[in-house]
C-alpha cells in the first residue's frame, strides 16, 4: 500500500509541475473531498473530535478538511479517507455522484 502513496504523491507531483491546468484542478478539489468526508462522517454518527481520534489527526485537521482548505497533503486525506472506511475507488465514485449531481442542478 506504499508504493501506492508515494505513486499518487509522485502522480500529482508531475502533473502538477508539467500541467498548470491539472494543478489548477488537483488543487480544487479540497471542496469536493470535504463534501465526502463530511457526508460519511454524518453517515457513520461521528464527531469531528471522533474522526479526528480514528484518524489519528488533530481535530483541527478535520475541521479544515469538511472546510474544503486546499492546504492538506495527500497523506493527511488517506488518513481521514481511511479512517471513514473509504477506498480510493469509494471516493472516486463519490466525486463522480457529486458532479453529476452539480450538473442536474446546472441544467434545471
């Protein structure tokens, strides 16, 4: 599962420094994730403070992270995804929900 990690790190790494459009869009994406780590944690009954425990962070950490601030590394997302029982393939499922439905509401 390491290998893992230092390859999305490595990924957003390259593209970002190669691609200002990409970075532009990696980096927009603290809202969306906010939007998924709070909606799990209103799912599983959690406090901020309980997240926090579980995923070994501060509760401040937490709290920036359902802010949607862009400032988190990638490795403080994967302790809270973890922490929320949530799998790479989970939240990429979530943020494609999302979008759709950002896009029905555009349309109506």
């Amino acid at each position: 599962m390491k290998k893992a990690k230092n390859l999305l790190d490595m990924t957003n790494s390259f593209l970002k420094e190669g691609h200002a459009d990409v970075k532009e869009y990696l980096e927009g994406l603290s809202p969306v994730y906010a939007k998924i780590i709070f909606a799990r944690r209103m799912q599983y009954g959690y406090s901020q403070k309980e997240l926090a425990d579980k995923a070994g962070t501060g509760l401040k950490t937490i709290t920036r992270a359902e802010g949607g601030f862009d400032n988190l590394s990638t490795q403080t997302y994967d302790k809270i995804f973890r922490a929320l029982d949530l799998s790479v393939k989970d939240v990429a499922e979530a943020m494609i929900q999302l979008k759709a439905s950002d896009d029905e509401l555009a349309a109506t």
